[in-house]
C-alpha cells in the first residue's frame, strides 16, 4: 500500500490565484519544479542573468498531502525576508510553463481584465464578460487536483468542473545539471527599500515609454536625490523618476515646505511643493549602508528589457521588498495578498460567506545580474557566475 501512494497530491478550490501566481514568472518556456512539505517552489530563468522565483504555499490548497523519505530542514516562517525553502533532497523536475499556464486557463482563469482596479477585480475571475460558459454560478464546484506519483512521472492535472472531468499530464525532465538559482546574499545586503508595489511599477511603466536600454539605480540613506530610477540608452531623452525624502524643519512645530524640481519623460522640469517629514514619502523601510569602496551612494545598472519580466508581479502585488547585495544582484520581493473575505457572488446578486484559510499571503522572488558597464549593451558580457 504505501508504495502505490503517490509522492505529492494536493487540490485547490481557487485554481485563479495559482494562475495568478504562476503568471508573474511566465517569461520563461519551462520552469523548476520542487515539491516540499510546506508548498511548491517554481523557478524560471533566462540566461542566468534574470531568475523569477514563486513559491505556492501549502495554505492556497484545500488539500495537500506530502509523502517523501527525505529529511526536512528545519526552516523559519516564510516572510518578505526568505520565501522559499531550501530543502535540496526534494522532487524536482522541469515542465513546461507554458503548457502548465495553458492548463489552468482550462478552468477560465485568465487574465483579469481591470489590472489597475481594485484588489477583488485583479484577484478573483471577472464577470464582466459573462457568458453561457463564464456565469457566476458555473465559478462554483470547480476544484483543481495536481499528483506527482514518483520520480520521473508526469505532472498530473485534474480539472473539475460541474462533474466532467479534465485531465492533463505534463511531462517532467531531469534538471540540467549544476543549474543553481542566482547566488543572493542575505548577510551581505547593502540596500533594503520597501514600498507599495504600485509605486514601482507606474516608475517602470514612465520610464519604459522612452523605450532605455539601461536601468539605473541610485540610493544614498545621506544626500539627496535619495532614491531615483533612470532609464538611459535609448533613442529618446534619458528621464528619470526620483522618489524624494522630505525633511522636516525642527526649528519649530510647523511643517516647511521646499521646492524641487522633476524632470519629466519629454525633457521639461516642472516644480514641486513638499512637505517635510524626516520620513519617505513613499517607502516604509529604507535602508542603504554602502560599502566604504562606494562612497555614501549606491549605484547599479540592470538590463531595463530584464526588470520589465517583473512587470506582471509588480502590478497584482501589494509591496516590494528592493533588496541589493554586495555583488551588485538586486531582489526584488513581491508581496501578494489574496482577498480574505471568503465573499462569492451567486447568480441572483446573493452573497454568501465561507471560511478561508486565514494565510492568504504569497511571495514572487526576482533576481537580476548587475551590468558590469556600457560594453554590456552590446554583447554577452554580462556577468554569469557570481563567487
């Protein structure tokens, strides 16, 4: 008996929200698959210079039932800090994303329509286009059933719907071997800067309208511009967006106001009242301790074209964690929160509530590969091995 019992089984009841969480990293043909005790790790990259990293957590199924021989390492919760696990002896296996994502659309979970909208209509399946197929009451008793039955089977997916049943099997391959993720050092982070997701990615939707080649980061924690995205190296003028630290006046209880100037996508500066604060205007955390060979400011470039993978995970997040290393790699950590109010609209415009586990909260990982300099643009100089 215990030998026909499959390695991995797990149901979900809201495929959407995988689907959701899958997509931010759909830049990549086929994904790393690692099945652990505490959830499933996929992990796509490209060239070994951009890596997206999402961690499916046990909490989003219904069900999950694990059976392995291995021995888990004892890991710490998972947070905006560390949201994957490291267990090496786990299953795992490479798919295709694209299959996979395919697969799941089976069940209607698309793309949601309203990415700027609010948190329910980017998260939950829209009814906007209600038809014979996508009513609201044909939402309920769908289940999604993934089975990985031992080592080098395929992936199994189980789609239910009203009673009929949809099964896919997606191949699995054996790793290459020495693929490793993009080293990322925690004891060695020089720049932590967290900030509403939402923030991010209007500055890269700016910034990408000048169509740059590079992607340049400038954080001081003592002078300003503070923190500022540049995009340079293409056909139009550089621009840049510069998130300012307003500083309060202790002389008294009154609130100064000071006037900076910003320059916009089309060249022009125009003129801005602040309020100062001693605080981030923007940011909850902000944290940047250079090295000495730096000087007070630190300075990265990335490949713009790479930070635009991101562009999925920054738009349905909530926060981002911007996380750069001694190196020169830079984290960007997306926090993803579900709608917890268990709330599912009934045909007749009724609403009904049900109990939702109380984790909701999920984590995509991307890492990036600094440019080394302006040659970079031109060639394959990036740098791939990271020691």
């Amino acid at each position: 008996m215990p030998e026909t019992e499959p390695i991995f089984t797990a149901v979900s009841s809201n495929a959407h929200q995988l689907y959701t969480l899958l997509h931010c990293i759909g830049f990549a043909q086929n994904v790393t698959v690692q099945i652990t005790p505490d959830g499933i790790r996929f992990s796509a990259e490209e060239g070994r210079v951009v890596q997206g990293l999402a961690f499916l957590d046990k909490a989003l199924f219904a069900t999950y039932t694990f059976n392995s021989h291995t021995t888990p390492n004892n890991e710490d919760d998972l947070s905006m800090e560390d949201a994957e696990p490291d267990g090496l002896n786990y299953p795992c296996f490479v798919v295709s994303l694209s299959a996979l994502l395919e697969t799941l659309k089976i069940l209607g979970v698309g793309d949601s329509p309203a990415i700027n909208g609010s948190r329910a209509a980017k998260l939950q399946p829209s009814a906007a286009a209600s038809s014979a197929f996508t009513a609201p009451a044909l939402l309920l008793n769908r289940s999604c059933t993934f089975q990985y039955l031992d080592h080098g089977s395929p992936l199994s997916i189980t789609l239910t719907e009203t009673g009929v049943n949809t099964i896919c099997e997606l191949t699995t391959y054996e790793p290459d071997e020495g693929e490793l993720d993009i080293p990322f050092q925690r004891d060695g982070i020089v720049m932590k800067i967290i900030m509403r997701s939402a923030w991010l990615h209007n500055a890269i939707t700016e910034l990408g309208a000048t169509n740059p080649k590079v992607l340049k980061i400038s954080a001081s924690a003592k002078q300003e511009p503070f923190f500022t995205l540049s995009g340079a190296g293409g056909p139009f003028s550089e621009s840049s967006v510069d998130f300012s630290i307003e500083q309060a006046s202790q002389s008294n209880g009154t609130q100064s106001d000071t006037h900076r100037k910003v320059l916009t996508n089309d060249g022009t500066s125009r003129s801005r009242a602040t309020r100062a604060k001693l605080a981030p205007t923007v940011t909850e955390t902000f944290l940047v301790s250079p090295p000495s060979s730096m000087g007070s400011r630190i300075k990265q470039d990335y490949r713009f074209s790479f930070i635009q993978k991101a562009s999925r995970a920054m738009a349905v997040a909530n926060k981002v964690s911007i996380r750069g290393d001694r190196q020169g790699v830079m984290s960007l950590q997306f926090m993803i929160e579900f709608d917890t109010a268990g709330s599912i609209t009934i045909g007749n415009g009724a609403r009904s509530t049900k109990e939702i586990p109380p984790s909701t909260v999920s984590f995509v990982d991307f890492r990036f590969v600094p440019l080394i300099d302006e040659d970079d643009l031109g060639g394959e100089a990036i740098r791939d091995e990271m020691q």
